[in-house]
C-alpha cells in the first residue's frame, strides 16, 4: 500500500504539533516498497534484553522493536554497584526506583523516630521535597538523626519531588530500540516530562533527633522492610534489577549506621505476579512485623493486595506501579511510589510510534487495569496528535491466571490485526506478551527488521 505525499503531510504535521515538540518527528518513514510491513512497539515489561529468550527459537521476531521505559540516564558508577550485588545483571529497569523506595523509607523512620508504619508514611512525601538536599545514605542518615528536614535525590528522583498522593511529579522516560536480540544502548534516548510545580509544599512533622545509645526499643526497632516483588510468574524477567536496587539500599544504609541505632533487617517475599500468591506474603509479612512492604511489580497486584495493606496498618511503596489509577485509591496515606503514573508514559509512547508515521495503529494490551490503562492513555495522546478513530484498533488478551494455565492464545487478534493493515502494533504486556508476537508471525503478519 503506498501513501500518497498528502497523508504523509497530514502526519508529519500531526506529529510536529505533537507535546513532545523536540522529538525527530518522521525521521524514520518507511520506505514505500515496505509499507505493508508492521513495525512492534512495546513497553518497560518487555522492553526488557531477557524479553527475547520468552520467543525461544524466534527470539529474532524482536529485532526493531522500538518501545519506552521509565528510566533516568544512571550513573555508572550507580550500575557498577549494582553490578557488585548482581554480576550477572543485563537491565536496569526500575533498579533505581527501587533503591530509592528503600532509602527514603529508611530517612523517613530515622525522621519519625519510630518503625510505626503511620508516623513514617507522614514523614515520606517531606523526605522527598524541601529541606537540606543529600542524595547518599550516610549524607541523608546523618541529616536525619540530628532530626534535620532533608530533600532527597538521588538517582531516579533527579528533578522535583513527590505529589501529596506519594507519587514523582516528574519522570524520565527512555525509548529503547532491540538490534537483534538486544538492547541498543547507543540508540537509547531520553525525555523529561511532569510537572516540577506539582510536587507537594506541604511541611512534615519535625523530625525527631537521635538520642546515643537505647536500652528499650521503645521506638520499634530494628526497622523490618519485607519484599513483594515479582519473583515469579509473568513479571518475573524485570525482578533482577529491582532485587539488585533492594539489596543495594539495604547494604549501603546499614553500612552508614543503619536506622535508629540498629542494621536494617530485610524479609524476602514473592508476589508471583499472582493475587493469591501476593496475599499470602503480605499475610507473612505483617504476623512478622514487617513495618514496610516494598511492591508489589505490577499495579495490578498491588491493587489487590493494597486494602489487606491498609488493614494491617503497613506502608506500600511500589518501585514499578504506572496504573494512573492507582493515584486515586483509597489508601489510608499508606501507598506511595517512585514508579512515575503512565499518564507520563503514555504521552512518550504515543511520540515514539509517531515518528514513524505510521497510517494504521493497533494497541494490545493485557486484560487488566495496567494494560486497559496504559492503552487508554496512549489512545488518547494519539488521538490528539491528529490520529483519528479509524486509524486505531484497540484489542485486549487475557494473561495467564497462573503457571499452570494454557499460554496466550492470539490467533484471532493477530488476524483482526493483519486485516485491519495496521503499520505498527504496540504491545502492552509482560513476559506473556511474547505469545502475541509469536500470532502476528504465525497469521503472516509481515514484522518489520
């Protein structure tokens, strides 16, 4: 099918007038002998370099898929310790997210002088906004015990603080491109958005000073932080980074003196990217006397899991929930995250796929509030750069409810895709999202290299 020299105005205007104005709007138009050719796009769950080895013996179907992540250009010194924790470490995905979820919940007990999970949700949004700048455990610990307010920064949390919902007010997205079987680090690109004025100017409590030595614990110590990260099921190709952030966190704080007096203690826990398997970690969790659950993975567990949260009077902070919706959940002040809302994701996805210029745009995403959600904020970003409804098809997949459960079957979506002649299909998925590469391939869906 060839365009003709209006359509393709008619979408290089679109995407010139688009938000993100500085992108290279139609830099890579295809080549008119191959525009019936589709090309992939994806998301920070598959987005992934362990993403390819989920298609087994067509792991090559990835090559040129192009997608987006929440990620800030990480130091490398940053990645070298995380590499101290995890040699054998390939991405980065949400490792400084979750290392900076488990430091500031750390500054935020040193603040409240107490492990009682209320008194530290107060202090964490103030941790993040006002106060003295610090961006190291032993510069923001010792802020603390002498009970200073501090503003923390540090790698993922670069430009603004949190929101009074306990969110970033900004993000950094990268767009990721696979050359073979893997990520083209040269290729990667960043871009800011958020808001900087909507971080929160609310002041916390004042902060409580350290007292030398303690013969009672009556403050609750040790602080118990508990994990429910995805540690199996269809999240569980991005748990190597968040575990690697963790574990990072945690031996950097105890090795600036720890938290009001003793070393952090960490409990492991699995939420299996499953509701049942989450619960009965949280269940764990709280007849241990965690005080901070750090997830779950994915928004859609940690929406199931949050009223059991709240019940037990424990902290939530997620280091990769993006649901927008989850903003608006009746938390109790106990949910937080360093995971920006993909209100922000979707407009930088939207910009990506419009620099191709693509006529036909078909969006798949898992069958739950992240998938819906995501798909929902990308269709409207496209809509309003100029892409009309006739130009999206929206299709939805049931993940599987567990391991057991039969793959992703996408035999009907993909051929709905190939009739409708979409030119890019974004797909919006974790490692069961493989499956829907596999049925565009096995409907003669032409993928683009």
């Amino acid at each position: 099918m060839f365009k003709s020299r209006a359509s393709r105005a008619a979408t290089l205007a679109a995407c010139a007038t688009f938000l993100l104005a500085t992108s290279a709007c139609g830099t890579e138009e295809p080549d008119e002998a191959t525009t019936h050719q589709v090309r992939l796009y994806g998301i920070d769950g598959n987005m992934l370099n362990s993403y390819p080895a989920e298609l087994k013996d067509r792991a090559d179907l990835v090559d040129g898929m192009k997608g987006t992540t929440p990620l800030t250009p990480l130091p490398e010194d940053f990645k070298n310790r995380l590499r101290s924790v995890d040699p054998k470490l390939t991405d980065f995905s949400y490792a400084a997210e979750a290392y900076d979820a488990v430091l500031i919940s750390a500054i935020a007990a040193q603040l409240a002088g107490t492990t009682e999970p209320a008194a530290i949700a107060k202090q964490i949004v103030g941790v993040t906004n006002g106060g003295q700048r610090c961006e190291t455990a032993v510069e923001c610990l010792s802020l603390a015990r002498a009970g200073q307010d501090v503003e923390y920064r540090s790698v993922s949390l670069t430009r603004a603080g949190f929101t009074d919902a306990g969110e970033p007010s900004t993000a950094s997205y990268a767009t990721l491109h696979f050359d073979g079987q893997q990520l083209n680090d040269g290729k990667t690109e960043f871009v800011g958005a958020g808001d900087e004025s909507a971080a929160s100017t609310k002041a916390p409590p004042k902060g409580k000073k350290q007292r030398g030595g303690r013969t009672d614990r009556s403050d609750g110590s040790p602080l118990v932080i508990g994990g429910l990260m995805p540690q199996t099921g269809d999240l569980s190709l991005a748990n190597p980074p968040m575990a690697a952030g963790v574990a990072l966190a945690i031996r950097e704080i105890n090795a600036a003196g720890g938290v009001l007096g003793e070393p952090v203690v960490w409990i492991d826990g699995d939420d299996g990217t499953n509701p049942a398997i989450a619960k009965a970690t949280v269940a764990s969790h709280v007849a241990r006397n965690v005080h901070v659950i750090i997830g779950a993975g994915a928004s859609g567990i940690s929406r199931e899991v949050l009223p059991q949260v709240v019940a037990a009077g424990k902290v939530l902070f997620a280091p990769s929930n993006t649901d927008a919706s989850l903003t608006e959940l009746d938390d109790n002040g106990l949910y937080f995250r360093t995971a920006p809302p993909d209100s922000l994701q979707g407009r930088a996805l939207a910009d990506v796929i419009l620099r191709d210029g693509p006529q036909k745009i078909a969006i798949v995403a898992r069958n739950d509030s992240y998938g819906k959600g995501l798909q929902g904020n990308v269709r409207a970003e496209l809509e309003r750069a100029g892409i009309g409804g006739d130009r999206l098809k929206l299709l939805t997949y049931d993940p599987p409810a567990d391991a057991k459960a039969s793959p992703v079957d996408f035999t009907a979506g993909a051929k709905e895709i190939k009739d409708f002649g979409a030119e890019a299909v974004l797909i919006i998925g974790f490692a069961e999202s493989a499956q829907v590469i596999r049925g565009l391939a096995d409907a003669g869906v032409q993928i683009r290299h």
